[in-house]
C-alpha cells in the first residue's frame, strides 16, 4: 500500500482487535468498506487521516439480542445504537420477528413489542430484506425468523402445539426465509402463544436451520424455577437438530432464584453439548417486557413504562399506583394492561457471575418502541466497558471487546466481520477508554452514552463526537454476505 492511498488512515491508536488478544498500538487504513492494512502506516498518503492518540481503536459493536426489527425501517439513523458503538444489529430476537408475517388484526403478545398491526407487512422474509436495503440503515441487520411469528401465520389455535400439517407449513415457511437471508431461528417459549409448542415442534424447526448453516436463539420456557429443565430443553432441541445454541438474556430471575447462576453456568457446562452452547447478557439486574400478571407478587419492583387504558401512570412503579388508587399491586396490573414494565428480579452478584462467563456474548434486549424503555436500549455497551470493566475489573478489556465483536461475529456466522483485521469490513469503534459511560437511567434512559469519538459503518464515519453525520452505510447480512 505504499504507493496508494488509503481513503481513511486512523493513526497513533490502541487496538485492541476482537479476537481476545492484548492490545498493540498501531493505524488503521481503510479503502472504500474494507480494512486493507493494520500496523505501523504513520508515513502512509491517505485523503483523510485522523490522529486518534489515547484513543481504543476497536472493531464496530455487535448486538446480539435486540428488538429493533421494525426500528431500524422506521428510525434508520439507529441513533440509540450507533451512539454506543454498536454497527450490527441480530434482530427477530425471541420468537418475535417482523417477517415473514403480515397482519390484519392487533398483534398478539409478545408480537406487539416491535409495534402495531400496520408494521406487519411482510408476506415473505425477502419482503423485509428489501425494506432494509430500501431504507439504507445506519447500522449492519443480521435477522432471525421468530417462531411465534411462523405460529401466528400457520398455526390455526396458539394456545396448543401445531399439528403435523401447521408443522409441515412452518417449516416450508422458514426454509424459505432461511433461502432469503435469515440467518437462524429463535424462540420466546415463556410466552403464552409459544409455550404450547412442543419440544419436537421446534426441534423439526432447528432442522430446518441447521440444513442452511443457521443458528438457534431461545428465550427459554423457564427463567425462574424451572430454569435448568429449560436449558435442558434448549439443548436437546440443538442437539438434535445439530446446530449452535444461544440462551437468550440469560438470567436467574426471581427472589427465590438469586444465588443460582453457579449452578446454572454449571449445567450448561456439563452437557454433552457445551461446545455448541453460547448465552447473551445485558449489564443490568432488570429485565424489561409487557406487563404480566405472573411476574406480579409485590417481591420485586415493577416500573411500568407504558399503559394503554392509563398512559398517564408511566413511568411510575406499580406499587405507588396500586397505593394511590387503594387495591392491591395484582388489581392494579389488571387496571393497567395492556402495559409494559420493568422488572428489578435479577440479582446484581448473579448477572456479574453470567457477565464473566467465556461464552456471553453482550446484547442489549431493549425496546425501542417503548416511550419510557429500559435504559439498556442507550447504555448496554458503554455501561460494560466503562462500569463492570474499568470500574469494576470483571475483566480486561480485550475479553470486553471480544465479547462484543469477534466471539459474536463468530457464533452468528457474519463473514468478514466482528475482528480488525485486513480484508474485513470496517466496522469501527473510536472510543476513550477512561471516559466511556453509559448515561441513560431508569429515571432518564433516552441518553447517549459518552466516551464515543467515532463509528464507522462499512468505511463510512457515520457518528462523530457525538453527532450522527449523514452517512448511513449499514446492509442487511445473511449467512451468505
């Protein structure tokens, strides 16, 4: 490269490449969407060079677990994620996805957490992919289809297993969307219009997957008691269908469950299957869904972030609503569904135990349809780095990052990203390593993170000190990009 310029040379930073080794000094030099040289190229001619001294140089932040299948058509400037970092985003995360799946009516729950009747307008997977390239997002989609998504569209009665021929019909759906550019299936079991699939109905599911290279994501059917059958489960579904697993947000949740996060890292760890198992994690001891009459035993704090029937009670926990109106938390829930809250039924000790286990990756879980959404949705990677790495010491830095980057891009199958590295796209994070923060609270969470200096999206400088420009350069990724 000597002889021609680089588009871009970032030069004097510390690299710290996603792959989980230490960090080195050195420059970056880009041209057009691909890294073309890591080293010394300080005397190197490019059109622009930006000195980033003192500064991490890392590859671009990838979410595992988000919620922003309709978000990214709707708002694609993707500023909740492009202001922390985050340059890919896996959507269709826990049985809910946007495609394929076209709506007449209400969406049921949990579909309604992506948004309303009218943004169910995909009849097939490539439906949605075109939507993505049509609306030039600012960050990189990789998407799952959802099984509750397939089981609204063909399966005639949700509060029972499918039968053959609705089975048969999903599978034919999914093969189709996995043709399209989906790049696994996941599942939300705990929800009521999944938790009457059978086991068998979704390992016939994950064959399916599997045929194409995919991957298995599961919100399991148990995160409180029943939890290690859950994961049992999960395992002999991908085992069977012989595809990677991850373990959604995984969590102990539940008063009664604190303390067990040793034993379930441990069941996992013992399985026959433990090579192909990973687990995501958000940085928070919260979780965040729709109101649920189950999760309501005036144990935990619940923050209720939107109602429809009272929208002028969030946000508010629901043990001050319950007091100003004179019944009891569970009538108050009742008054106040259809809603969303925030759930504080994780244990700090557990979510920090789960956090430094080698196979978490990080992923976000927020909601961006939420007008009061759990501040994960801004501060998920900031508050890792900055918080629970630098503050607290739950592990170096470069394992920070290549639970962000490099081991994610890896179990996810995204080809050529995910490391910075030669020949790979240039998905990057400027970042000062003493001043990243998240921001966001659960009193203020729309709040972006701070510490960022710059992102690039495939070559493109898409935010600046703070500021989006007005390249967004972001692509929908399959198993084949």
């Amino acid at each position: 490269m000597n002889h021609a310029a680089f588009d871009l040379l970032l030069t004097g930073g510390m690299i710290i490449d996603g792959s989980g080794a230490t960090p080195f000094a050195g420059d970056v030099g880009i041209v057009k969407d691909r890294i073309v040289a890591v080293g010394d190229l300080k005397n190197a001619a490019s059109k622009l060079t930006i000195n980033v001294t003192g500064k991490v140089l890392s590859p671009g932040f990838i979410d595992t677990h988000t919620h922003d299948d309709i978000a990214v058509l709707a708002k694609p400037d993707c500023f909740p994620k492009i202001s922390q970092g985050v340059t890919t985003v896996v959507v269709g995360n826990c049985g809910i996805s946007a495609a394929p799946l076209r709506l007449t009516q209400a969406p049921p729950e949990p579909l309604n957490l992506l948004g309303p009747e009218n943004d169910f307008v995909f009849e097939s997977f490539r439906n949605y992919v075109e939507a993505v390239e049509a609306s030039q997002p600012a960050v990189n989609i990789a998407a799952l289809a959802g099984h509750t998504s397939l089981r609204v569209k063909h399966v005639g009665e949700l509060s029972r297993s499918a039968t053959t021929r609705e089975t048969i019909a999903m599978q034919n759906e999914l093969e189709q969307a996995m043709a399209e550019g989906a790049i696994g299936l996941s599942t939300g079991l705990a929800y009521a219009n999944a938790f009457s699939a059978t086991t068998d109905e979704v390992t016939q599911l994950a064959c399916v997957a599997a045929r194409f290279g995919g991957i298995y994501t599961t919100h399991m059917r148990d995160e409180f008691d029943g939890i290690i059958q859950a994961i049992e489960e999960s395992i002999t579904i991908g085992s069977e269908a012989k595809l990677p697993i991850v373990i959604s947000h995984l969590k102990c949740a539940g008063p009664k469950n604190w303390g067990r996060s040793g034993e379930v890292l441990a069941a996992i760890e013992s399985s026959h299957y433990h090579d192909r198992v990973y687990m995501d994690c958000y940085p928070y001891s919260a979780g965040s869904s729709n109101l649920d009459l189950k999760q309501v035993d005036e144990q935990v704090d619940i923050l209720i972030t939107r109602s429809v029937p009272h929208p002028e009670q969030a946000p508010k926990l629901l043990a001050q609503i319950a007091h100003e109106w004179g019944v009891t938390q569970r009538e108050a829930a009742q008054r106040l569904m259809p809603a969303g809250a925030v759930y504080f039924s994780i244990d700090e000790q557990d979510m920090r135990t789960i956090l430094r286990h080698g196979k978490v990756m990080i992923g976000s879980d927020g909601l961006p349809c939420d007008p009061h959404p759990h501040p994960r949705l801004f501060g998920t990677f900031p508050r890792v780095l900055g918080k629970y790495c630098r503050e607290e010491g739950l592990f170096p830095l470069h394992i920070a990052i290549h639970k962000m980057t490099g081991l994610p891009a890896s179990v996810f199958h995204l080809r050529e990203r995910g490391l910075l590295k030669s020949g790979y796209f240039a998905d990057l994070v400027v970042f000062d390593p003493d001043e990243i923060r998240d921001v966001a609270t659960f009193e203020s969470p729309i709040q972006k993170s701070s510490g960022i200096d710059y992102v690039l999206v495939n070559g493109a400088i898409t935010f600046h000190q703070g500021h989006l420009s007005e390249e967004r350069a972001g692509r929908f990724v399959g198993l084949s990009s």
